[in-house]
C-alpha cells in the first residue's frame, strides 16, 4: 500500500496565506479584503507587501461581500477573507444575489471551518457551509486538507473564472500532499489503490482516511482512499470507478451529513450505481467548546470512526 | 447633448413605456418607477459619461448601479432609449424567456446591467467596490448608485456608508430616492428614520438635496454641484426628494401603486396624462 509521509504539522490557513503572498507577487489584479481577521485568515503579509490592495473592512461581512462583487467590475480578483461561518451563513444573500446570480469572480476564503476551530464552540463552528454553497447555481466548493493543497488550490482558484467557496481550518494538521503539486479544480485525487472498500475523504477527514487505510491494510482489508478537495464540480468518474471496483464507500467530512460531500455522493450513486455508503460526518448536531481532537472524537470525525464505518458498509456488500 | 424639452419628452415617453410594460404582465413596479423618471433620464443622457457599447469592466466611463432593483421599469426603459438594446424588446418585460427580467439580472446578459438587484440594501457596497477599482485603476471616473429610502431600513446600507466616509470613497455619489413610501405605507409609519441628511453627515458623507426631484432642471442643476463635490475626500450623498407615481394624478402620492399594475381603464387615463412624444415600441 502506498503511503504519506507528515512531513510536519502545519495549519491549512497559513496554506492559504503562503499562496496569497505569491499571488500578490505574480498577479497584480489580486486583491485581499478582509473583515477584522487578518492575523487569523493568515493574510498580514500580503498587506505588509501591497497596502493598497489590501482591503480592511471592519466587522462588516455583508459589506465586505458587496465591495468583493463590485470590484470584479473593473477587473479585479477579490479574495475575501473570515471564518467559515461569517463567509457564508452570515452572508447567504449577499453571496446569491451579488456574487453567484451576478457571475462575479469572487473567492470567498473560509477558515476555522468546522468543529476543529476548536474552544469558541458552536457559534463558530459551522458545519453547514459546504451545503449552503454548494446549492447556489455555479459555485465551485474546494475543501483542502493539508496546508500544501490549501497553497495550492489558493493560486488554481485565481486562474479559474467565476465564484469560488475555498474551505479550510485553524488547527495544525499533518502536512503529506507534495509541495508546489498541481491543483486541479473538480479532479479527485486517489492516494491509494485498493479492492475492497472506497474511502472518500475531504478537508481534515483526509489524513484520517490514510491513518484508517493502514489500519485496514494490516488487518488484509484493501481500502482505496479519494482525496476529494473539490466538492462542486464533483468528480463523479472517479467515484464511480472506484465503487465499480470495490462495491461500497464511506464518505468522511468535518460538516453536518446533510449537505456535506456525502449526500454529493449519494447521488452519484443513487443514479449511476446504486452501492452502499456510511457517512462519517456529524449527524444533525451543533458542535461545542473542547479541543479539537476531543470534538473529532466525539463527533465522530477520525480514523476510528472510519475504520468503524468501514465494518459495517462492508457486511452491507 | 439634449436640451430640456427634449430631456422632458423623454420622460414623457419614459412614463408610457413604464405604464405600457406593467399593465401587459400585470405586474411590476410603477410608482417609484415614475417617480424616478426624471432622474435616469437625466442621468443617461445628460449626467452621466459613458462609453459606447456595454463593456462589464466599465473602464474610462461613469457607472451606475440600482440598488433598489424594483424600479425595472424606468431602468429599462431609460436603457433601451439610450441605446443599450432594442427598444423593442421592452415588449418582453416579465416575460419568459426574457432579458428584462422582473429584477434587473446580468445573468440573462442585459447591455447596461452590471450587477443584480433586488433583495435590498447591497448595492451600495457594489458601488464602493467599484469605486475602488476605479482607483486601483486610475480611472478619473464616477461610479453612481440609487438606493430607496425605505431601503436605508436594511443594516448593510449602514456598513457601507461607514466604509465609504472611512475609507474615503470620494469618487461615489450614492442617489437616495427621497419620496417618502414603502410598501406597507409612509416610510414615517412603517419606521420612521428621522433625518437621513443628519444620519449621512454624522457618518462622515457631503450632502446636498435636490428639493423638486422632478424637475428636469433642477435635476441637472443638482447632479452638477455633487459632480464638484467629488474628489475630496468624502463621498458624496444625494436626496432626491421626488413624488411616488409622479406623472399619473391617480398614482401620485401614495404607496398604494408600489408594486401594482394599472387595469385596461386606469392605464388610458394613464397614458392620456402622457402623450406619445417619440413613439411607443
């Protein structure tokens, strides 16, 4: 079984910073605004570098949404920048009307998404997100896992025309996607060949998907892990392919089972191969203050969770 | 550039069309359309600098942004005899299949719409962020914005007019459409919001008032002192104090033709009030 290497912890949003610091370098129609939370969303060194491209706008989220959609008119290439839960919840309309309806070329940067943003509790720990964006009409959803793909999809997302919803998180998990590896919007990425059972993962869940395929591994279980980073295009072939293969999944997610990549899948399978599916992900709950890796373990959201998954959808087959 | 007869027939025919539109889908948005005839009129032919042809990017001319998307009618209408596409097509208003829209869209790909409009309260945000880009780009030009008063009821206007004083927004001239109406009456009934001009200027804008929002002229006068008052430091609000349903005696004056559709009887007394000075599509 092939395997991945930590090459050590690192946060997912400071990804995202490392490759807004090369944008501001290499493309001069890229500019940041952010909502108070520039230390947090990782973006003090593109204002350090480029002050006037820089966009403070205060504790405004739906004013900031607004300034992101009229900027494109005139050429520019907003990245906006806040928490997961005030990109989107706060701002559903906002982001309807002014950027997905009108066709604006607005990336909207999403960090401390989901239960990992940790000691804050439920009030910032959104776990219906990647739902809300996913169901507007020509938005891309992008949900990284490591901080050299969140690097990554920053810099793709640039280059790709029309809304984008990137998704990332605080806290420092392992580091193992190749540095400076091509991003490809709405193409999965198989970590792993196996013959048994497919585990698609995304965001955080992915590592944990590796830990659970080694797991696996030992105990003669052949598990195919899919790094699906982009949500919205789904890339249906490649699910499709590897459940025509293995003949059940598991879907793994730090979001709500409602809305999330799982039920993304569901459909997929529902009308082009109807197979069996577990769903790691949190089950119609809101979230609460602990540490991360305390709330990935009560909600559900780590290896053991998927290798207990994995045990029942193969007895399903 | 037109002079005021020609401005006044225009509206004139402006007023037929937004009548004539309304009452074919039984629906839309007449009184503050007609009351805001003068204005766009006067904006698109006579304010405003613009480009030939619709470029979204809108560089090297002046913008304008509806924030108050209701008022398709007369934004439409003030489009297509400005030469943005066919007069003609205002026979599709509502329409399916249409481009025009119940709610100005750039989804349909409508020459002269830059931005969607009609849940409330964003377009002023649209226009500083246009603005900015306008300075980003060194683009000497004006970036207008129209906003209902009773639309100043929504928190984001409130952002918006924070961030533009603050960050000095001063190539912005944000339009507030004073005629005093919403929809579940007087604006002072619904929720009074005693003095937008004290509110703007605590905020950091410069204001001026345009008293007869109706009057071509007065208009004109009006848009060209807060055109000087651009570029320094500040943006720029303007009270248009104009009458809902203007130009149509039975309209005039009450929120009750906000978002109705004249009957068979009431669209000829309607458009008897307005004769037909360029021809109807």
């Amino acid at each position: 079984m092939k395997t991945y290497t930590n090459t050590g912890n690192k946060d997912t949003r400071s990804g995202f910073g490392a490759g807004l610091t090369e944008l501001g370098k290499t493309n001069g129609n890229v500019v940041a605004l952010c909502a108070d939370l520039t230390g947090s969303l990782k973006m003090d060194e593109f204002k350090a570098n480029h002050p006037e491209r820089f966009f403070q706008v205060g504790i405004a989220e739906a004013n900031m949404i607004g300034i992101a959609a009229g900027m494109t008119i005139g050429g520019k290439i907003p990245f906006t920048g806040t928490f997961a839960n005030f990109s989107t919840g706060r701002v559903y309309d906002q982001i309807r009307q002014s950027v997905a309806y009108s066709d604006k070329n607005v990336k909207i940067c999403a960090s401390h998404a989901g239960v990992t943003l940790g000691e804050d509790g439920a009030t910032h720990q959104i776990l219906e997100d990647i739902g809300l964006m996913k169901m507007l009409p020509g938005m891309t959803v992008i949900n990284t896992c490591d901080y050299n793909q969140t690097k990554a999809a920053t810099l793709a997302i640039a280059k790709h025309h029309g809304p984008v919803y990137l998704r990332f998180g605080r806290p420092k998990v392992p580091n193992f996607t190749p540095e400076n590896g091509e991003f490809k919007i709405g193409k999965a990425v198989k970590l792993t060949e196996g013959s048994d059972v497919t585990i698609v993962a995304t965001g955080h869940l992915v590592w944990e998907a590796l830990e659970a395929a080694k797991a696996l591994h030992e105990k003669g279980i052949s598990a195919e892990v899919i790094n699906i980073h982009t949500i919205k295009p789904l890339d249906d072939q490649a699910i499709l392919d590897s459940v025509s293969k293995t003949g059940c999944i598991v879907t793994a997610e730090e979001h709500n089972y409602l809305g999330g990549l799982g039920e993304s899948v569901a459909r997929v399978l529902a009308q082009h191969h109807p197979a069996p599916q577990e769903f790691v992900a949190t089950n119609d709950t809101f979230g609460e203050s602990g540490t991360p890796a305390q709330l990935m373990e009560k909600y559900g959201l780590n290896s053991d969770a998927i290798l207990k998954a994995v045990n029942t959808v193969l007895k399903r087959k | 550039m037109p002079n005021i007869q020609q401005l006044e027939d225009l509206t004139t025919q402006v007023r037929r069309d937004i009548l004539r539109m309304v009452h074919k889908v039984n629906s839309g948005h007449p009184g503050g359309s007609l009351g805001c005839a003068e204005f766009f009129v006067t904006l698109y032919q006579d304010i405003m600098e613009t480009n030939e042809g619709f470029d979204m990017d809108g560089k090297g001319e002046d913008l304008f942004f509806l924030s108050n998307g209701h008022i398709s009618p007369v934004y439409y209408s003030v489009l297509a005899r400005s030469g943005y596409f066919p007069v003609d097509e205002l026979n599709t208003f509502r329409l399916i299949d249409s481009r025009l829209q119940g709610h100005p869209t750039t989804h349909e790909g409508l020459p002269g719409v830059r931005i969607a409009s009609g849940s409330l309260g964003q377009g002023m945000s649209v226009a500083i962020g246009a603005a900015e880009a306008k300075k980003l780009n060194n683009d000497n030009h004006i970036v207008y914005s129209l906003h209902g008063d009773g639309e100043l009821q929504e928190g984001q206007n409130w952002e918006a007019i924070m961030y533009a004083a603050a960050r000095k927004v001063d190539n912005l001239i944000s339009i507030i459409d004073l005629n005093g109406q919403q929809i579940d009456g007087s604006t002072d009934n619904v929720l009074p919001m005693g003095s937008i001009k004290n509110k703007f200027e605590a905020f950091g804008w410069t204001v001026i008032e345009i008293e007869e929002g109706n009057n071509v002229e007065a208009i004109i006068k009006g848009m060209a002192e807060a055109k000087t008052l651009t570029g320094k430091g500040k943006p720029v609000c303007v009270l248009l104090k104009t009458v809902m349903g203007n130009g149509v005696d039975f309209m005039m004056h009450t929120h009750a033709w906000h978002g109705k559709a004249p009957n068979d009887e009431q669209l000829e007394i309607g458009l008897a009030q307005n004769a037909e000075t360029l021809g109807d599509y």
